[in-house]
C-alpha cells in the first residue's frame, strides 16, 4: 500500500516547518570502513529502532547539491544518485516497498524537492518510521566540520555512537576497497595518506564527543561487538534505553533481516547503500583483533603521524 500523508506544509513540495527538537535520531559516527554497515544494520533490527542505509543527507546544503555532486566516473558505470541509500529509503518508506517503479518514483519525489535541505527529507523519513527511531551511518558525515556542523545543529537531542576500528586494519579495508572499486588506478601517498584521514576522522569525533553528557555519547570497538556480540548489543540498547530482554537482543543479531541488507533492484541504478561486502554476505561473522600498534605496510617515515595515530589508538582501546 501507498504512503501518501504527508507532514503539514502548505504545498506538496514546500519544505515543512521544522522543529528541532522534535526528533533524536541516532547517529553512528565511524570513518569508512569500520564494519558500520553490519553493526549499524544489527543495531537498527532492534524492534524499537530502525537502521537506514547511508543517506549522506548532510554532505551538502541542499539535496539538489546532493545528486549533482555525482562523479562522471559513476554516471558512466549506471549510477543513477550520489546517495542510492537515499533513494532506496524513500522507495521503502515513503511508497511502501522497493520496486522498479518505487525507486523511480522516488528519485522522481527527491528530484521535485531539490531545494530541501537534508534535515527537511529526514524528518519526513523519521515521521514515517514513528515511533521507531532512526538509526543512520553516513561516513561522510564526520568527514569535514561543516558536515558534522549541519548534522549537529539541526538535531540538538541527537545520540552519537562512535564506532571504531583498529587503524592499521581500517587502512588495509580502504586500500582494498579502492583496488576492487577502481583497479590500475592508485592512491597516491599511501598508506600515510588513510591513516591521516583516520586520525583527522577520531579527532573529529573526540572533540565533539567532548562537548555531549553520557547520555548522548557512546563509544564502542567494531570489533567487539562482532566478536562479543550479544553483551555489546545489550549495553547499547542499555545506553538508549530500550528493551535489552533476550527477543530483542536476538532481533539485533539478524541484520540480513533488514530490507536494505541485499542489493537494490536490478537496472535501476540504485543498488547499493551500504558497503558492498555487507551486501553480498549480510550475516556478522567474527573478525581479526589486532594486539599491536605497528605502522602498516608501506609506511614511510613519518614519526609525528605514527605517534598522533598510537596515541588516539590507545584512547579508543587499541593496546
């Protein structure tokens, strides 16, 4: 069935009158590739919340800024939006399911909104979910401040979980992301040029993290929650405040449950969402712990880099 109410606005298309504080989504704060896609999925199973895909809604001021910002690199492979995990929570949420026809619609529902900003579509999204609260990833999201200035001004009860990931682990999955993605093609300065990012990405979050009460700043290591998955998931759903009984946590452990844990529809150009790994295999399995902090392969001098990059390890968990 179509979803056709809409919040109160005094044209189809006009922007709605925002509040706020209305809502307090949920935003997992993780460079790329932290194993976002899987926990932020088994988090959102949870039968109070609701994980979404990437929406990368605050990467730009309007959503029309958005879609143009697609590379020609994707056009020329089929891709149809700079944020197909937008696309595809539209189709599922705002007409009902994902289809051929719900997908084009949807592009078609965010092309007639272009002048939106992101935080004007996500509270459309989020007043479709209600009461569930959403859960939502976008690496890009703590990429630059600008970024993170738009998220955080335009949700002021926001709940942040800072997910993280061994940076020496966290580089090799970047460097081997891009050489599936974009074979014969290499990234310059490596692997001192990702680990620079990883760290500006921390630093990032640490110093918003120091700004936000306990109640809305949780840290947590990828790894152990994989690893040691129902007591980490039980202390998250403890820190929100949702049910931590056994049905719920095992909820939480069946992320392929999700309708965005498969690829999208076939031809439409929207398929992704989420990391491609995910996609193919969306059942967690247990993953490599690293016990030392040594430079990575390929590492070329760089003493004050290494030594900012094992001084945050150390204050995220890593020995």
């Amino acid at each position: 069935m179509v979803r056709c109410w809409r919040l109160k606005s005094t044209s189809q298309n006009e922007a709605p009158t925002r509040d706020p504080a209305r809502f307090s989504p949920i935003f997992v704060l993780a460079s790329a590739r932290s194993y976002s896609s899987v926990v932020t999925t088994m988090i959102g199973q949870h039968p109070a919340l609701a994980g979404l895909p990437e929406l990368k809604l605050f990467c730009y001021g309007t959503l029309g800024e958005l879609d143009a910002s697609l590379p020609q690199y994707w056009i020329e492979r089929g891709m149809k939006h700079r944020s197909p995990g937008l696309v595809r929570t539209v189709a599922q949420f705002e007409f009902g399911y994902q289809t051929s026809e719900t997908i084009a619609s949807a592009q078609a529902w965010l092309k007639q909104r272009s002048h939106w900003a992101g935080a004007d579509a996500f509270d459309v999204i989020m007043e479709r979910l209600a009461p569930r609260i959403a859960v939502e990833k976008s690496p890009e999201n703590v990429e630059s401040d600008a970024t993170l200035e738009r998220l955080t001004s335009a949700y002021p009860r926001a709940r942040y979980l800072h997910l993280t990931r061994h940076p020496v682990t966290t580089q090799r999955s970047v460097q081997e992301h891009w050489n599936r993605t974009i074979p014969g093609h290499e990234m310059p300065g490596q692997p001192m040029s990702l680990m620079c990012s990883w760290v500006d990405t921390q630093c990032r979050i640490l110093r918003l993290a120091a700004t936000l009460p306990q109640d809305r700043y949780m840290r947590v290591r990828a790894e152990d929650v994989l690893n040691d998955t129902c007591p980490r998931l039980r202390s998250i759903a403890a820190w929100l405040g949702i049910r931590t009984d056994a049905d719920a946590i095992e909820a939480m452990t069946h992320p392929e449950y999700s309708p965005f844990a498969s690829f999208g529809i076939e031809g439409t150009g929207i398929i992704s969402g989420h990391d491609p790994n995910f996609l193919r295999d969306p059942i967690p399995h247990p993953v490599e712990v690293l016990h030392t902090l040594d430079p990575p392969q390929g590492w070329v001098e760089n003493a004050s880099l290494w030594d900012m990059t094992v001084d945050i390890a150390h204050r995220l968990g890593y020995p």
